[in-house]
C-alpha cells in the first residue's frame, strides 16, 4: 500500500497534522522514515547519497521551519534555500542518481507549484539526469526551454503524489 493509502487526518486549521489511519497518531518524523522504509523508499539524511539503484526520499532545506518561524521574513531566505536545494540535486545526481523528483509534495498528497521549472531542468540536465518528474502545472513554463535541452531529458509530469511516486517507480 503506498503511503498515501496509510495516512489521514483533518486538513482543517492554521497547522496540517497528517496522521495514521490504523492508530489515529499524529504522524511524526521518525515514524515517517520507518513506514517509508517499509514501502521500500530509502530515507536519505542530508549527508547521505545512497544507492542510485534504490528508490529514496530525502529533503533539503529548512523552508518549511523557517515559513512556520518566521512568517512573511521568509520571502529574504528564499535566495539560500534555492541554493541549497540546487547543491542536493547536484550531489545527487553527480553519485549516479539519474531520475528526479521534484515539487513540494507533502503528506496529505497535494503539490506545491515550482516557479524555476527551466532552471532546475538546465541543472539537472548538466548534471547527467535522464528523466526529471514535474508537476503538471509547471508545463507551461517549459515553453521557454531550449531545444538542446529538451532533447537531453525526458520530463514527466505528475499530478499528485500519488502519481509521482508510481511514475517513479515505472521509469
């Protein structure tokens, strides 16, 4: 059963609270890694590359700390918090990973738009990755791609989280 299928909980209210439909507990991060580890999805700390051959999740970055600390001075960190999200890709892709996912997928399964849709393809592309997985609404940015790189990548669209993680695993 995917992830998905294993969570729950009220999306109502200033803080979302995914929880596990089997117990009703508010999910937390060391819970998380587990039941992804369960679904056979590798958990990568930040200083981990793990295996290119596997299936894994990790996270860069501390934009959401900072949105819930900091509020609307968030906007001044968004700069370095591009930055870091670009060097993970990049360390990523440079240890052999070559299929990248990107968008702000959370747990209750909706995705975040991307604004630099072009700019991460370019990265990614440079730094070998065949196959990159976007949100469907970040097509129309891609318009403004170039032809050289559009016939170096194969970019997939998903619509939710769900459809990511099986266009994942089947490319």
């Amino acid at each position: 059963m995917p992830l998905a299928g294993k969570l729950g909980g009220p999306l109502e209210g200033t803080e979302f609270q995914p929880k596990e439909q089997n117990n009703g507990k508010t999910l937390a991060h060391a819970r998380f890694k587990q039941l992804l580890t369960e679904i056979g999805i590798s958990f990568l700390e930040s200083n981990e590359l793990g295996s290119p051959t596997g299936c894994a999740w990790t996270e860069a970055g501390s934009l959401d700390t900072y949105g819930h600390d900091q509020g609307a001075k968030l906007a001044w960190r968004v700069e370095e918090e591009l930055s870091c999200l670009q060097q993970r890709i990049t360390e990523l892709l440079q240890a052999g990973w070559t299929k990248v996912v990107v968008g702000g997928l959370n747990l209750g399964g909706s995705i975040e738009p991307i604004y630099n849709a072009v700019s991460i393809i370019e990265l990614a592309a440079n730094k070998g990755a065949q196959t990159i997985l976007m949100p469907v609404s970040s097509r129309k940015q891609l318009f403004e791609l170039p032809d050289e790189l559009a016939t170096k990548v194969t970019v997939v669209y998903y619509a939710d989280a769900k459809d990511a993680l099986l266009k994942a695993l089947s490319e």
